[in-house]
C-alpha cells in the first residue's frame, strides 16, 4: 500500500451536503467574499505555523481504494460494529461534540475494532465568516475532548456543511490539523451516490459521505452494505483515509 499519496484539491461548485442537515453552501469561498481558492499543495506536509489546512475531496492513488467517512455521531446503530468488525472496514468517524452526548461509548467500541475518530468541531456551527478566535474554538475544543476522552489528536478535520473560508484553513492547521476533509460522493437516504463534481461514478481515490442521522427506511448498517456492493462491483475496495493523507 502506498501511503501520503498527495491530495487533489477540492474543485467549485455547491454541492449537496453529506452528514449534515441542510444544503451545502458555496463550499468553495475560501476566503469569504466569492473567490476560489488557490490552496493547491503538492503534497502534504505537517501545517507549520500560520499555514494553511490542505483541502481535499479526493486521493491521488493507483491504489483501487475508496474511503468511507461518517459526520456527526447522531445515528449510533449497534449492527455497525458488528460490520466494521467483520469486514474490517477502516471506516474514518467525523464527530461533534454536542450530537454525540453521551453516546462517546459508542464510538469507543467502534475504535476498538478498527474505525477511526476525527474532527467535526464541537458544536456543529457554520464556519464561514466566524472570527479566527470562534473557529479556533470549535476545532481545537475538539481536538482537547477527543484527547481527553481517548487520547488521540485527530490529523483530520471536516467542516459542518462542508462550508469554510482560509480563516477556517489557519485554525484548522493551528490546531494540528493535517488536512480538511470533504467529499466527492454522497450516499443518499435511498442508498443511491451523488457526486460534486465530474463524471457521477466511484472512481479510486473517492472520499464518499455516508450521512448519519437523516430519516431513512434503511439503517447505517443497511446503507453501509449496499454502499460496499457498489465498491465492490467496481472492483474497489475500502481503503483507510489517514494512511493516504
């Protein structure tokens, strides 16, 4: 497996939101006042002070991998673990502080066997345009409840509606931050993808958002499973995000 593959960075357009209530705003705006951004790294290095957070919805690899995200925490199905233990799906966990309450448990059982904990800020707002001070706050409270609750400092950080600007960028990689997280496919509640941008079909690298929380007839479990169908028809697999990134 080759790993720290360098990362696409993500492309214009508004797109539908994944693991958040609501539509996705001009996630592109990065700096607030309707300009693209020119954040395009090579490759990615360890933010240095004053830097800015690389943005990426898909991987650069020849590896037939795609990656599986979860936002929020609100939906905390028990089957799941059971799945990602059998299937040993390396599953990365986007969690907000105040969804998951007092269902960190939850999570817990899904690290020990094999998902990863990343960040989704503390209490879900919307970034754009906040203060370098209230985003900082958001992203690196965080980081400290993670540590605190499973000693770990997430590398990896999903803004709530996939909406940011470059002040979100700085205090992501203040806060340790190796690279900003969005999507270029969405499962929607009918287990059916949708995609940002380019030709709508799974190619590898995707980073694909499987929403937790929204009203559906199928269960996580469910939708993870026919979501691995379509992987597989492919001839894809599930790859472990943070060992691309």
């Amino acid at each position: 497996m080759r790993r720290r593959s360098p990362a696409a960075v993500v492309c214009a357009g508004v797109i539908l939101l994944a693991g958040c209530a609501g539509v996705a705003e001009e996630r592109t705006e990065a700096d607030g006042r309707g300009q693209s951004p020119a954040h395009a790294p090579s490759d990615i290095g360890g933010p240095d002070r004053g830097s800015l957070a690389p943005v990426v919805d898909h991987v650069r690899t020849r590896d037939r991998v795609v990656f599986l995200t979860y936002d929020d925490g609100a939906e905390r199905d028990p089957s799941f673990v059971g799945l990602v233990r059998e299937r040993r799906l390396p599953v990365s966990m986007f969690l907000t502080d105040s969804v998951v309450g007092p269902g960190y448990g939850h999570f817990a059982r899904l690290r020990a066997v094999g998902a990863s904990l990343q960040n989704h800020t503390l209490d879900h707002s919307a970034l754009r345009g906040l203060p370098y001070a209230g985003q900082r706050a958001e992203i690196c409270g965080q980081q400290d409840k993670l540590r605190s609750r499973f000693g770990i400092r997430p590398r990896l950080f999903r803004p709530p509606y996939g909406t940011y600007d470059t002040t979100t960028l700085r205090a992501a990689a203040d806060c340790g931050i190796r690279a900003v997280v969005l999507w270029r496919a969405s499962l929607d509640p009918g287990g059916a993808l949708t995609y940002t941008r380019g030709k709508p079909a799974l190619r590898p690298g995707d980073i694909v958002s499987v929403p937790s929380g929204e009203p559906a007839s199928l269960t996580l479990t469910e939708r993870t499973e026919r979501l691995l169908r379509q992987i597989e028809g492919r001839g894809l697999r599930v790859g472990r995000l943070e060992d691309y990134l």
